[in-house]
C-alpha cells in the first residue's frame, strides 16, 4: 500500500518535546530514515514561550526561524536543513486523527497512514475556550487565544487593525499576565478580568500577586477581579465583538479580546488504549505508558515525581525538554539493554513581563514567607518567597534574581534544608538561599 509510512520510531507532535527529543535522538545515534515527527503546525519545532514575549513585541518583534528549538536552553538551533541532513522525516501541517495502538498505525485527516515500531506521544495541550462552556456570543470576531504560531499571527493581525483600541484580556493565569503586558506594550488600551480573588493562585500568594498587579495597575492596566465573563456582543455590520458583559452586570468596550483560561492535555486520540491518570496519559519514571512501544511526553504525561512521591503532570517548558531527553535516553537504553536513572524532576516555573522576570522552583505547599522589597513602585523591585511544609524549605520564588541567585534557590528547592524560625528566614531572606 503505497499510502502506508513506516517508520521504527514516530514523534507524534511538533513542538517543544518533540523537537528536544528529535535532537536527543541524533546524540544517541539515529540512522536515516529510522525517525519521523508529525505536526499540524505548518512550521519545525519551535520554543512555543516566546509566542507570548517577543513575538509580541511592537518593535523588532522576535520571528522564526530565531526561536526554533533547542536555542531557549542555549542548544543549538534546530531548522528545516537540520531534520533533513540527518535523515528526519518532518511531517508538517499534517493532523493525526485516529491512532490504533493495537495496530500501532497513524491516521491522517487526508486518509494517510503511518506505522511505527515506537511511539512517542507529544501532542501537548490546547486551549480552553468559553465556547466549551456555551458563554453567549463568544464566537465573536477579534476574540483570540493563543497555543500556536496560527494563533499568534491571527492576534498579532487584530492588533494591526485596531491600534490604540480597546483589549479585555479574559483569565488571570499565565496567559493572561503575559499577554496583558503585551498588549499593553502595544499600546492598547488593556483590561484584565479573572474571576480569582488575585492573579495566578495556584502558584502566587497573595503578597506575591499584590506585587504584581500593583506592577500592572502602575503601568496603566485595569483589572477586574472575583467575576466572569458572561457575554460578549458584537457588531451586528461586521460580526467584531464589541462589548464584554461581566456576571457581576458591569459592561466593557472591547476592540480585542484574549483568552486565557487553561489549557487541556491533548489526549483524546488514546482514549480507551493507554492507561490514564490525573488528565493525562500515565507514564513511568522514563515516559512509558501501559503500553510498552509507546512513549508520553511534556504536557500529556503524567509521571511519577520522585522529589515528592506523586504522580504530577507538568504544563511548562523545562519539563517538556527534559521529558523529551529522559524518554529517548530510556527507548535506547531499552535496546542495548542497559539501564538509567528514573526521571528525578524538580518542578521549575518562569515568567518574563515588561522588564520584570521571576523563577520558581520546587513546590508550593505549606506556610510562606516573603522578603525583599516588593513594593511595586520601586525602581528596581526585587524579592522572593519561600514555602515551608513541616519544618523544611520546599519551594523557592525570586522575582529579578541574577543567575547565582536563582541557581541558589533552586538548590534550596532541591534540598530543602530545615528551618527554624519563620520570622528568621524572612529576615535573612536571599542570604538563605546563597549559604545554604
Ligand atoms: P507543545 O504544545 O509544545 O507541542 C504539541 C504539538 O503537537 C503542537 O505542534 C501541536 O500542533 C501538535 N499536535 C497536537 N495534536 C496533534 C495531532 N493530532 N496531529 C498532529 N499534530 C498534533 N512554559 C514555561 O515554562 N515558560 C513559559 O514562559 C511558557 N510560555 C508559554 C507561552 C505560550 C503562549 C504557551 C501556549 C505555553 C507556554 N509555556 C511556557 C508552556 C510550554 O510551552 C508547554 O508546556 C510546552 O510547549 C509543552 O510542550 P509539548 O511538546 O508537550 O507540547
Ligand atoms: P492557567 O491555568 O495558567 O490560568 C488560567 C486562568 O484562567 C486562571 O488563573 C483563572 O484566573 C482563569 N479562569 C479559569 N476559568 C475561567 C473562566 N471561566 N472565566 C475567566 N477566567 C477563568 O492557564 P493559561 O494562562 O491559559 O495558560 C495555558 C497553558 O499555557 C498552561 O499550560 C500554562 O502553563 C501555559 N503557559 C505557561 C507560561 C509560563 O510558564 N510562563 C506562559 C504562558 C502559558
């Protein structure tokens, strides 16, 4: 059947992971031939951050081929020349839309097939939209989201054509802090609404969100907190959304939307076929799944985090490399027959916005202190947290650290040293981290 593809080991999926393990594949050793990627994106793996940063930035904005893959961990950067001059197929905007583990075949949206030998699922998340909860009028025009290089230019486009408008950025979560500072920086005229009693709450603390929003509030953004967005109404001449209705009645002028709401692991195509936990596709401590030929990576598994004797799924981008790396490490060692260390995986969260940056590592769980001067109108703010759970430091946040200063909260992260008194570490607050 001339429609039918082998190939021994097939990454299903395009972005961060797959490109991380197409390149852990070549340091490991890989004939021609032996490796494809399927992507519905029409580009090669790229570092899918910057599509919230530079990518949205007014003046000299960031553009592939910058930021494909492996140049946001300072590796090298992987284009269309690379996958071909080491014998990788890349499939591109090419959608997979049945998966037979029992055959251990592909199919695509055009009736293609693909067979493989192993299987590394790396489909990564999409978004949640206020459609999937029928919000009325939510299929407006110039109401956008962002997961891909598609959607970035679509918003991108919007911005063009209603400069110095009118944006409601919907969700308070990562997306939203991100993409409010970037439309902000592009002039836009920016209201935030969350329904959250602050930003970010799985992760910040109220010390730490006040900061923050203090921070947006300085720079001219408005935010709208403990509400949701009920309606939108648009234009009736051209379909563009123009008013956002809140629940709590209040109604906002909009030019743009953006929504940011979560995101959801891509893992309907297995239903039913690979074991599932806590959302996502169950792997081991080297990304295998119950099946044995099959691999899930980055977003969509669910592994066991050794530090803290859970399994966990993490949606962020380090995991997504590292995953990547551990998974192919493991499929080769499977086939020479020795062994490695399992995944031992200390979380590790950032975010860049206006000219703050902020790292996180470890988890967030127990009591918290906070230090440094966190006033958000000070030239240059610089403060952290620490989290204590049963008398030991077990998570670690530093908003405009320098890199030895990072390095020594993730080390604290890592080997959570004890504490005595809370009121002590506050006050030695970063000269912890630096002498522990
Ligand atoms: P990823 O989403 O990167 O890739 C999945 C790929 O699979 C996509 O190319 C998709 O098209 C493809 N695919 C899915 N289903 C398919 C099918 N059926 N057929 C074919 N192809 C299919 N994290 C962080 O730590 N710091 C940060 O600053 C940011 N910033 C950030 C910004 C934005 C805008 C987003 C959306 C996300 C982030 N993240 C982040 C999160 C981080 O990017 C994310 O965790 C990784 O990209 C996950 O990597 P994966 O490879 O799992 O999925
Ligand atoms: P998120 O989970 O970070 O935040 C979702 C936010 O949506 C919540 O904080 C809440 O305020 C809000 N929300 C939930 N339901 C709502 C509703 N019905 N109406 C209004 N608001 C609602 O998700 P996100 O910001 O959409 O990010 C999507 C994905 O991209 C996540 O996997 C995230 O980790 C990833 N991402 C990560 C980074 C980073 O690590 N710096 C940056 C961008 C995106």
């Amino acid at each position: 059947e001339s429609h039918v593809k082998f190939f021994r080991y097939i990454i299903l999926g395009g972005g961060v992971s797959a490109g991380y393990a197409a390149k852990e594949f070549t340091r490991q050793g890989l004939q021609r031939g032996e490796l494809a990627i399927i992507s519905k994106e029409a580009v090669a793996p790229y570092e899918r951050p910057a599509l919230s940063k530079g990518y949205l930035s007014p003046k000299r904005p960031s553009r592939l081929p910058d930021f494909h893959v492996c140049v946001g961990s300072g590796g090298q950067r992987l284009l269309l020349e690379w996958y071909r001059e080491e014998g990788i197929s890349l499939f591109l905007n090419t959608e997979i839309v049945k998966a037979d583990i029992s055959s251990k075949a592909l199919t695509t949206s055009t009736g293609r097939i693909f067979k493989y030998q192993t299987l590394i699922i790396a489909t990564g998340s999409t978004v949640i939209k206020l459609t999937d909860f029928g919000v009325k009028g939510a299929d407006a025009k110039n109401i956008f989201y962002l997961r891909e290089i598609s959607d970035a230019n679509r918003l991108i486009e919007g911005v063009k054509a209603k400069r110095k408008g009118k944006a409601v950025i919907v969700g308070g979560g990562y997306i939203g802090l991100e993409v409010g500072a970037a439309m902000r920086i592009n002039n836009l005229d920016v209201t935030m609404v969350y329904p959250d009693t602050w930003c970010m709450p799985r992760l910040f603390t109220s010390d730490i969100a006040a900061f923050y929003e203090g921070y947006y509030a300085n720079k001219g953004i408005k935010i709208v907190k403990g509400t949701s967005v009920v309606e939108f109404n648009a234009n009736s001449n051209n379909g563009e959304v123009k008013e956002v209705t809140l629940k709590d009645g209040k109604v906002l002028q909009a030019d743009i939307v953006v929504v940011g709401i979560g995101g959801r692991p891509l893992t309907s195509l297995f239903k039913g076929q690979v074991v599932e936990d806590k959302g996502g596709i169950k792997t081991d401590g080297f990304f295998k799944t119950s099946i044995s030929s099959v691999y899930a990576i980055g977003d969509v598994a669910t592994f066991p985090m050794k530090m803290y004797d859970e399994m966990r799924r993490v949606e962020h981008v380090d995991h997504a490399r590292k995953s990547a790396e551990q998974a192919v490490k493991a499929i080769k060692a499977d086939e020479y027959g020795v062994s490695i260390e399992e995944y031992d995986y200390l979380p590790y969260f950032y975010s860049r916005i206006f000219d703050l940056s902020w790292k996180f590592y470890g988890d967030n769980v127990g009591e918290t202190v906070i230090f440094g001067d966190h006033n958000p109108l000070s030239k240059e703010p610089k403060f952290g947290s620490y989290w204590i759970h049963m008398g030991k430091v077990k998570g670690a946040f530093l908003e405009g650290g320098t890199n030895e200063e990072n390095e020594a909260i993730a080390k604290v992260a890592r080997e959570q040293p004890r504490v005595g008194n809370l009121e002590e570490l506050a006050k030695e607050g970063l000269s912890f981290a630096l002498k522990a």
